[in-house]
C-alpha cells in the first residue's frame, strides 16, 4: 500500500480499504463522524510488539494493512502463537483493560485505533457497530475451532494447505474476488513464521510448500507470491470434507 493511499484513507473513512469488513461496516454517515472523532493511526515495522501481555490497553483497533500474531509465553520462556490478525480484524476487548496476549507485527502493519471508554459508549448506543461487533466475535470463535483441528489432527501437508487456504480467502474477501477461480496473492508471513504458527519445523515447511508446488496445487514465484489455479483441489489438500468439517 503506497503511503499515498495510506494518507488518504487515514483522513477519510470512505476511503478505508478495510471499510466493507471492519466493525464499522454498517455504520451510517452520522456514526462514521461519531468514530473519526476518536480514531487515530498507529504503524509497525515488521518484527517489533505492539502489546506485551498484561499491557494496559487503552484503545481497541482494526488491522488496516499487513499482519500480527497472538502469542503467549509460558513460565519456562517457551512461546506459542495462538493466533493471527489479518486486515479487519479486531484487536481488544471492550469492557477488558489488559491485553490478555503478546501481540507482535509479523509484517509492517497500520491499525485502526478507537479510543476505549468512548467506543464502548459508542456501541451501546449504536446497534450497527453492537451487531457487526457480536459477528465478528463469532467468526473469531470459528477460527479458534479451526485453530485448534487445524493442531490437533492434521498432516503437516493439511497445516500448510489450510494455512494458505485461510489466507487466500481472507485476501478475496477484501478484494472481493471470486476465490474459486484462479488468482494470485503474496503470502504475509515468512516460513520461519508459518513454522511457528503451525508448531512445524522450518524444514517442514519448506518441503511441505516445495511438495504442493511440485503437484501443481499452487504456483510459486520466489518465496511468497502464491497463484492458486483450483481452490477446489487447494481444499481437497486440506483434509476438510465438502462442507468444511474434518474429514474422518
């Protein structure tokens, strides 16, 4: 994103490249004046934090451009991701004051920021943003089921395809673009951070990505530029079923 779109969007919601996904989709003009009035910009160079867990949190925010991850870190200093934000998600909690997880710019990353008291009078008052909010909740509860197949039962070929297979959804979602057709895109994280994410080696990943590119289940163009020519047959690597459960 050039940093003249970026201005432009920081001054005029309309302009957001988020705006049809994010918690203010359905917002009319008079409740997008109401966030404008409490929003401001915050930017992250790839690789630094965001939030440290048990941070203060006095803002809630929506991911513009680029991607973070959840990660928690247990007593012996060991740290496993829990989870990605991707643009339009929503980071915070309204109601909760610490930041419950270590949050960390995975690529450079722009967010959306709400001031906290205010956007929770906010939502009390305005159905539209409640309504958009409680949906956005739910999916956050379908990926977190999807999360914990996606550890729990699946090949490390099944991780991997399904990885790329959120992504590649989630980038025709905002683009609105037909997924099940044939389409290019630049994967947003690193191996080293697919292996994380996935509890993977590095090693793993790098030949579980050479092995679906060899079978002509994706197309590679240096290390992330992804075209997928079948979605259909990108699900069917997966080890879902046709109406997105496990297959068993």
């Amino acid at each position: 994103m050039s940093t003249e779109t970026m201005l432009s969007f920081e001054k005029d919601c309309s302009e957001c490249p988020i705006r049809h996904r994010a918690v203010c989709a359905r917002c009319e003009t008079d409740e997008l004046e109401l966030l404008e009035s409490m929003k401001f910009y915050r930017h992250f160079k790839a690789g630094s934090t965001v939030l440290w867990s048990g941070d203060e949190m006095p803002f809630v925010a929506s991911v513009v451009a680029g991607i973070a991850t959840l990660s928690q870190t247990m007593e012996d200093g060991r740290r496993q991701m829990v989870g990605l934000l991707l643009p339009s998600d929503f980071l915070g909690r309204p109601g909760r004051a610490i930041a419950p997880y270590d949050v960390t710019a995975t690529t450079d990353l722009t967010i959306c920021c709400f001031k906290k008291k205010p956007f929770e009078e906010l939502i009390v008052s305005t159905p539209h943003i409640s309504q958009r909010l409680l949906e956005m909740t739910l999916d956050e509860l379908d990926a977190a089921r999807e999360w914990m197949l996606l550890l729990g039962r699946k090949t490390a070929r099944e991780k991997i395809a399904s990885l790329i297979a959120i992504i590649a959804r989630r980038d025709a979602a905002l683009n609105r673009h037909d997924h099940r057709n044939a389409f290019t895109f630049d994967l947003p994280m690193t191996r080293e951070a697919m292996a994380d994410y996935l509890g993977l080696t590095l090693e793993t990943v790098s030949r579980q990505v050479s092995a679906l590119k060899k079978d002509g289940v994706i197309e590679l163009s240096g290390k992330r530029h992804i075209t997928i020519p079948d979605f259909d047959r990108l699900m069917d690597e997966t080890g879902d079923d046709a109406d997105g459960g496990p297959l068993v």
